[in-house]
C-alpha cells in the first residue's frame, strides 16, 4: 500500500494542474477556449459616382470599364450595361412585369441573372444582351457571383449554393456562419481576390466569407456611407457589390441609391 502513495499523490497533482489550466481530462484546450471575434473593416470613400436613383439594384459586377447591373421589383426589371463615371446607362433590356430581377454574374461572354420567387434564370450574350436561353432552379434567386468557371448563388439563407458555370446545376452548398452562429439573409455577392463577399440584407454589413468552409473571415461595416437624408424610402438597402481584380477596386451601392461609391478598406482600430 505505501508504495502507492506516490503514484496517488502524482495523480492529484496533475489533476490539480489539469483543473488549474482548464485542461479537463480528455478535452483538448481548443474547445474551451473563447470564441475568437473575426476582424472588422471599416471604410474610406475613394470616389462617389453617381448611380440611378430609380435603379432598384439587386446585382452588379464590373467589367472592362463598365458597370452591369440587374434591377429589380415586377414591371422595373432590368438588365443594364452602365458607363461608371457618369452613371449614363448605355445598354437595357427590360425584364417582362411577371419577373422580378436578382442577381447577375458573367462567364466568358454571357451574362446569367436571376429572378427572384419565379424559379427561372436567363443567359444573355454579353455584347448585345441577347436572350440565349432560361433555367431553372429551386427556392428563391437573391444574389450571384462567380468563382472560377463555377457559380455561387444566395437564396436568402445562410446557405451558398455552387453551380456548374456552364450547366447551371447546383453541385454542392456551403453553409455560412460566424463561429457558431448561422448568418441568414445573405444578399448581393462578389468574389474579391479568394473571398466571398455578401451583403447581409436589410443591415449596412457585408461578411467575408471563406468560399471553402463558409465560415466567416470578417465583417464589413459600411454604417453611414449613404447618409440617411438620401433614404427616403424603407426599401433603399445597401445591395450591390462588385469588384474590378486588376486595379483592386471596391464597389458598392444600394437599392434606389443616387450614389455609388469606390471604397477602401479600413481595419478597425479593435480588431
Ligand atoms: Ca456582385
């Protein structure tokens, strides 16, 4: 029995170490640690173009020097090819009343939109916005992007779906949270240089989102960028983000919004 003692006495310690560290036996240091808060951006205003106050835009993307955008709501929907200085729209189709227009994206030289409840999408070429064919998919259609030859598509939920770029099928969805918490709503979406960007709809946010794990990488906070005087409606949301890789440019603007602005990222001072 005495030589046990040591053996018991050893034990203890390290038990007394093991509770003193928070190290559990058989749990490991990560679960206990605090959730880590991801790092938040602000923003600086490089430019402020002007952008069609009647434009209810629900997509945007830059390419080669112009703006596209698709509007939304039944009998303003729109697809639109926009000069970026002036705002001045060089290009329209006007969607049918019975559709209400979501997000865009472009592959090669076609343009894929969205509608939002009517299951339906569209492919135009990208040169004279000519209806080459529809598709069809389930839910609902909010926000699209690209990533490589796939798409990525947001329905509202906090899930991504990821489409066949050129079946348009979904192959797969990731599914976005922040730590432990879902992030729904996810609305306008852009690739920027590896990341999802999405708004996050009815807020002034915008998460960085891993286009791998889903998990958010950061958060975007763009409060005050248009000042309130300018909403006058409650519908006049930030939504429309798009990105120009070669000369690292940020854009955003909202629904109904008279601006569009060319923004910086600014780290918060907490992060
Ligand atoms: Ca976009």
């Amino acid at each position: 029995m005495k030589k046990l003692w040591p053996i018991i006495l050893t034990v203890c310690v390290l038990l007394a170490v093991a509770v003193a560290l928070q190290l559990p036996c058989g749990q490991s240091a990560h679960k206990d640690q605090p959730l880590v808060p991801v790092p938040e951006y602000s923003y600086k205003v490089i430019h402020a173009y002007p952008h069609d106050p009647g434009a209810y835009t629900q997509g945007l993307v830059y390419l080669n020097g112009f703006l596209y955008e698709s509007t939304g709501q039944n009998g303003r929907s729109s697809l639109r090819k926009v000069r970026l200085e002036t705002g001045e729209v060089l290009q329209q189709i006007n969607l049918p009343r019975e559709y209400f227009g979501e997000g865009i994206a472009i592959l090669k030289d076609e343009i894929i939109q969205l509608t939002w409840q009517s299951r339906k999408g569209f492919v135009y070429s990208l040169s004279d916005f000519r209806l080459l064919r529809r598709f069809s998919f389930t839910g609902e259609g909010w926000g699209l992007t690209t990533h490589g030859s796939d798409l990525l598509m947001s329905d509202g939920s906090s899930e991504i779906r990821i489409l066949d770029g050129r079946t348009l099928r979904e192959k797969r969805r990731i599914k976005v949270r922040d730590g432990e918490l879902r992030i729904t709503q996810l609305n306008e979406l852009e690739m920027v240089d590896g990341q999802i960007f999405a708004n996050v709809w009815q807020t002034d946010r915008i998460a960085r989102i891993s286009p791998q794990s889903g998990k958010v990488l950061g958060w975007i906070d763009l409060q005050g960028l248009l000042g309130p005087m300018y909403r006058m409606e409650t519908d006049a949301v930030l939504n429309g983000i798009a990105y120009d890789p070669a000369s690292k440019r940020l854009f955003v603007t909202g629904k109904l919004w008279p601006r569009l602005f060319e923004i910086k990222l600014v780290p918060k001072s907490n992060n």
